[in-house]
C-alpha cells in the first residue's frame, strides 16, 4: 500500500486493478493484468482518475506505484496504456523498459484475452 498527498494506493490483484483513494472512495485506477507464466510481467492497460480528482497527481501517483509494485516483485512492466508509455518516457529512472519480445507477448495476450481490459 503506497500514498501519495491524501491519497491511499491499494492493489486488487485479484479484479486487476491498482486503485487510488481519496476521503476513502476511488479517486483513480489502473487496469492491468499479470503475464502467464507466472510469475510474469505486469502489463498496464488503462489508467483513468475521475473527473473531480483531476489535476491533483493521482494518474502519475498510480504509474510510480505500478512500476515499484512491479519492482518489489521482481517483475517487468509493459506499458500499453498510453498514460503509462509517457510517464515511463518521462521518467526512465524509475520505469525500465520493456523488451520488444515482451511487449509483442503482452499484445497478444491481451488480444487473446479481451476481457482483460
């Protein structure tokens, strides 16, 4: 569990999603999945913050916290979420990239299966 400025990070592996809360409801989240085989990479598929907790750092927040959550557990991160894929351009000190192989790998995973996003 991570914070960041009045804002709670918890992770529901089990529904696949890295969620932020603020004043105890969710604020924003990150959709992802877990590569097979396990253990494998953590693949980012959408980050979205509602509305009335734009602006406030929350998307960045949950990026920086998938990418240590991925860290601490040994594991890749493929960026396909777009908010993701910037963020990690914009911070490569704190998000390694991705290997080709792995990232085609992760296309087609989630190609396989759609009810993944």
């Amino acid at each position: 569990m991570a914070q960041s400025a009045a804002v709670e990070i918890r992770d529901d592996r089990e529904h696949g999603s890295l969620v932020a809360y603020g004043d105890g409801r969710p604020a924003g989240t990150v959709a992802y999945f877990a590569m097979e085989p396990a253990p494998g990479a953590l693949v980012a598929v959408h980050t979205v913050v509602r509305p009335q907790h734009e602006g406030k750092g929350i998307a960045g927040a949950l990026v920086r916290e998938f990418y240590a959550m991925a860290a601490r557990e040994g594991v890749a991160v493929v960026p396909l979420c777009p908010y993701a894929a910037k963020w990690a351009q914009r911070h490569p000190d704190e998000a390694p990239e991705a290997s080709a192989e792995l990232v085609r790998e992760a296309e087609r995973q989630l190609r396989s299966h759609p009810e993944l996003f």
